[in-house]
C-alpha cells in the first residue's frame, strides 16, 4: 500500500483496482437488494466506494482498526451518500461497534492476520447478521486436494517470513470455524489470479 502526495489522507492499494470489478460481479448475486454491509479491514477504502458506487440500493459501512486507513476510507468515499464514515473495528474484539447489518464483506485480511482473527471475524459477523445473511471472504487459500499455484505457496511463504502468525488459510479450516460459528457450508468462486471468493450463509 502507498501514500498520496501530502496533505492527501487517501492510502493506494495496487490490487484494488486490479480486483475490485471481478469481486463485484461475484458479490451481486450474493448481497441483498437493499441494507447495509458492513465491510471489515476495507484498508484504503477503493473497495467500499467502487462498490457504494455501483450499488447504489446498499448503504455500506467501512471499519479497519488502522487510523491511517480509517482517515484513508473516509477520503475516497467523502461525498458518497450511501457509505458511513469508517469505524475502528478489531475482528478479533469481543464486542463489535455494530449491532447489526444484513451483509459482511471482508477482502484479503485473513492471511494477514494471526489464525485467531478468523475465528473472531466469523463469530462477530454470526452475531450480527440475521438468519441468511452472507458473510463473504476473498483471498487466497489452500485446499485439500487442490494443487497450489506456485504464485499462492511463493506468497505463502513471504507472508510467513514476515510474520510466523500470517500465512494463506486451508479453507477447510475456515470451514469448520464457520460452521461452529453457526454459518453453512461455503459457497466457493474461483476467481483471477488463483484467488477465491467464499460465501457463507447464518444458520
């Protein structure tokens, strides 16, 4: 991620724009017509506002618990009418500053996070979505069964290097915490450059 020229709060995430338009053509089957979404990690803010923009029955709510990335959100969707000003939210946290939304979104924080930030996202999100509601996680993940691209265990590997709690999830575990979470079994997207798009539902 980089900086804008000084006195430019908004924050540049080089996969966002590479990303955002295959991650939203995969969610607009998933999200509701109308409510609110609840975006966490939205890092720079590019996905909150590219899809505010082109969603425009949806209020969205953006969330990182970086106030650099907070000021960053609030700058790309300033004048937005259906994105509230971004809140501090840990996944991780027991108690969440929302109580309630009708869909959560979260793009590629799992694998930059230590295991428990997992848990955390799905118990948080079970906690406030109603019966169906969809929780959706994009990113890369391992799979049983599933030969790795190179691209995937060479990411792997760098993340890990950084930080030995980081690293790319095996999505059957993700599976598991979700079910104990009280979601349903994921609905899986294959989507560009060995990335997945995984779509849980509340029970």
């Amino acid at each position: 991620m980089s900086d804008m020229p000084p006195g430019d709060a908004r924050r540049i995430a080089p996969a966002a724009a590479r990303n955002r338009d295959p991650i939203l053509a995969a969610l607009r089957p998933l999200l509701p017509a109308a409510g609110l979404v609840l975006e966490v990690a939205s890092g720079s803010g590019e996905h909150a506002a590219h899809f505010a923009a082109a969603l425009p029955g949806l209020h969205f709510q953006p969330s990182d618990p970086d106030p650099a990335n907070r000021a960053s959100i609030d700058a790309w969707c300033a004048g937005a009418p259906n994105i509230r000003p971004a809140l501090a939210l840990d996944a991780m946290a027991p108690d969440w500053p929302l109580a309630a939304a009708d869909a959560v979104l979260c793009i590629n924080m799992i694998h930059i996070a230590p295991w428990a930030a997992t848990p955390g996202l799905l118990r948080g999100a079970a906690r406030i979505l109603p019966p169906g509601g969809p929780l959706v996680l994009y990113g890369p993940y391992l799979r049983d069964g599933v030969a790795t691209a190179p691209s995937n265990l060479d990411f792997d590997a760098s993340l890990r290097a950084r930080d030995p709690a980081w690293g790319l999830r095996r999505l059957e575990e993700v599976a598991a915490a979700a079910a104990a979470a009280g979601f349903g079994p994921p609905a899986v997207t294959e989507m560009p450059a060995n990335n997945l798009l995984v779509a849980f539902r509340r029970g």
